[in-house]
C-alpha cells in the first residue's frame, strides 16, 4: 500500500527535498510513498534525489489530471548515522508558565559514568556515529555532583546585576583623602583575590563532561559572577584615582589556591574555606562602608557569593556521605596549601588598616579604638562562621577546627 504525497508547485531547492525526507523519514524500508508533481522535470529530479537518499524510484502512470507520479520505496538506509530516536517522554514541567532548569532531569538521569570520548551532545539528544572522540578528565559523576546544582545554576541567572548601572557611582565622590586611601586599598584588596575565584573554576570549566549540562551552567555561571566582582572592586579601587598595592602575600596566597587540581579540593579551599571567609569580609564592608557606591558594591558580591559557597558545602556534604574516607584527601589538601604559605604571619598591615579606618569613620584615637575593636571581632566571627560550615560540610568538630586553622591568613 502506497501513501499519496500531492507536492503541488514545489520544486528541488524550493522546499520539496524537505518535504520529501519528513515523509520518507517514518517509513519502514521497503514502504512506498506516490509523489504527485505537476512538472515532468520535477518528476525526472525526484529519480536521481531518490538515488542519492539510498531510495528506489519508479514512474507511475499520470493521473486523471495529468499530473505526473512517482512511486519511491524506502530505502534501508539511515540519513543519520546513529540509533534510532527513542520514543517522545514526556512534556517538561512548567510552574507557573516557567520552565526551571531541574526540570531538564525529569525523564533524563544524571549519570554516574559518562563516557569520557562522548562529545557536545546536549542533553537527551542521540549522538551520531562518526564524531571525534573527546577526552572529559571529569566524567564521574560524584566527583562533581552537588543535589542542587541546577538550582543553584538557575539563582544565578535570575540574579544578575550590572556593575556599570546597578551601583550608585556619583555617590562615591567627596570622601576624605584618609578614608578614600583605605576604601581603596581594600577594594584593590578585594579585586585582587576575586582574579583567583574566576580563574580557579574556569580552570575547572573546560574538563567538565557535557554530559552534565548543569555543571558547565554552574562553572560558568560561577566564573561571569567573579569577572563581575573584579569590575566592580576595580572601578571602585580606581573611581578617585587614587592607587593602591597589590600585596605579595596575597599572591602568594593566590598561586597555592590555583595549584590545587582536584575539583573536590579545589572546592573545599576556595568555595567553602575561602569565599566562605569573604562572605563575612563583603558583609563587614558593607556594614562599614563610608558611601553607597561601596556599600552597593560589597552587598551585591555578597549576594553572589552566598550561592557559590551554597554550592561547596552541598559538594563537599555529598561526597562525604559517599565516600567517608576521602575526609584524608580533603584534610591533606588544605595541609599541602598551608605548607606553601608557612612565611604568611597575618593579614596584611594595609588590609587591616584600612578595614579599622572604614569601620572608625575617623581617625580620632576613640573611634580608632573602636575601629580596631570592630576588626578583632570580624576575626572572631570568621573563625566561627568557618567552623559552622565546615561541620555543615560533614566534617567532625575536631577536623573542622584543624582546617579552620590551617586557612590561609590572606582569608581567601
């Protein structure tokens, strides 16, 4: 039984090759499609196209009208070459008209060993025979995973800002000469750090399997948040024009950071550990900042910050309960970055500077004092704060304190 395809006034290269393959395409080979075309040098072109698709084709007597026909009979060859496409699942989700990224693992496992060769696939597509082999260095899934991770993904597109609109700069003007020195000194300080929380998961980006779509979302969402952290510090560091330094031990501090090449430690020193202490850092900034602009500038990398240490505990959390032994490997990647940086004997004299003249708002020796007070008791707060995330983490109280301690004094 043949089905009647009328092609009408189509022609090859005017649409009818399309037409064609989406009626061909359902076929089984060996099932036969009638082509009815009004042009006889139509009807002569549908032979040779019919060949080159691996298809047979044979005239059939005009009809009634005179039109032309062409029977073609499926060919056993595929246009694609690759399994078949399963059948439809089901349709994604909406809530509330919107479709959230989790919703893509609804009929879609995350799986547990992606193939380290498979390609740029997305996700519930067939792959094709033929491609290049790739060769993904993070293709297991727990050494990555974190539940939330798509959630996570999905917070930070929904929360960007504009580091050239979203802050009140003309608000930044007239402050004195002293406390514009140390409102730029930390926002040097700041910057410079934030280079090592864009470039350490960008680093991470490119080894990601595409087999979790999420994580490559996350990483790069992680890393469009640092490049915008390190626009906003540097505007405001250089708004004035007043310079600053970058400090050597924070350097020093950074490169360590940067050596370490295991994902889960590399979350562990700079999501949980270091962008965790920063978190109080950005608040206490915020808290005393001498202008809106900083103030502005301080809380919205607050607020970006939050999820990516979100992301570091969840990680870290998971892949304990997992493997509880890898609690060694983490614990040795903190010592290793410690070892490295046993000259460091404190923050830098310039960072606490200016963070107590932010915090006096003066330099009367009374508000001095209270200055100083205010930074001994962020200290304090961030030793506490660690330790609550590290046992958030999974790590024991007596572990937590032995990382706390060996973080490095340049905070990040």
């Amino acid at each position: 039984m043949s089905r009647r395809l009328d092609t009408e006034a189509l022609i090859f290269g005017g649409g009818l090759e399309v037409l064609l393959n989406a009626e061909l395409e359902p076929l089984q080979a060996g099932e036969r499609l009638t082509v009815v075309t009004g042009a006889k040098a139509t009807a002569l072109e549908i032979h040779s196209w019919a060949r080159s698709g691996g298809h047979t084709a044979s005239d059939e007597p005009a009809d009634a009208d005179g039109r032309f026909l062409v029977e073609i009979e499926r060919g056993p060859h595929a246009r694609v070459l690759g399994d078949p496409l399963p059948p439809p699942s089901d349709a994604l989700r909406l809530r509330d008209g919107q479709l959230h990224t989790s919703e893509l693992r609804a009929s879609h496992d995350v799986p547990e060993h992606a193939a380290i060769t498979g390609g740029f696939a997305p996700l519930g597509a067939v792959p094709e025979r033929g491609a290049p082999e790739f060769d993904w260095a993070l293709s297991e899934r727990d050494a990555i995973w974190a539940d939330d991770v798509a959630e996570l993904a999905e917070q930070g597109t929904a929360a960007q800002w504009d580091a050239s609109k979203d802050i009140p700069w003309e608000q930044a003007a007239g402050l004195p000469d002293f406390m514009e020195r140390a409102v730029c000194q930390v926002m040097t300080f700041i910057a410079q750090n934030e280079y090592a929380a864009l470039y350490v998961p960008a680093s991470f980006l490119s080894d990601i399997n595409p087999a979790f779509p999420e994580m490559a979302m996350w990483l790069a969402g992680h890393v469009h948040d640092e490049a915008r952290h390190i626009e906003v510090f540097t505007k405001r560091a250089l708004l004035s024009g007043q310079p600053s330094y970058a400090l050597a031990s924070t350097e020093l501090s950074l490169h360590s950071l940067i050596e370490e090449r295991d994902f889960s430690g590399s979350a562990l020193l700079l999501n949980v550990l270091g962008e965790g202490t920063f978190l109080d850092l950005l608040k206490f900034v915020a808290l005393h900042a001498p202008d809106p602009a900083t103030e502005a500038a301080a809380s919205l990398a607050h607020r970006d910050e939050v999820r990516h240490v979100h992301f570091g505990i969840s990680h870290i959390r998971r892949r304990l309960e997992l493997e509880p032994e890898l609690q060694g490997e983490l614990v040795a990647a903190a010592e290793r970055r410690a070892s490295r940086l046993t000259q460091m004997s404190g923050l830098s004299p310039l960072l606490t500077e200016g963070l107590t003249v932010m915090a006096a708002g003066s330099l009367a020796p009374a508000d001095l004092a209270r200055g100083a007070q205010a930074v001994h008791g962020l200290m304090a707060t961030m030793e506490d704060n660690r330790l609550r995330r590290l046992r958030s983490a999974g790590f024991d109280a007596k572990t937590a304190q032995h990382l706390s301690d060996l973080h490095t004094p340049n905070l990040m």
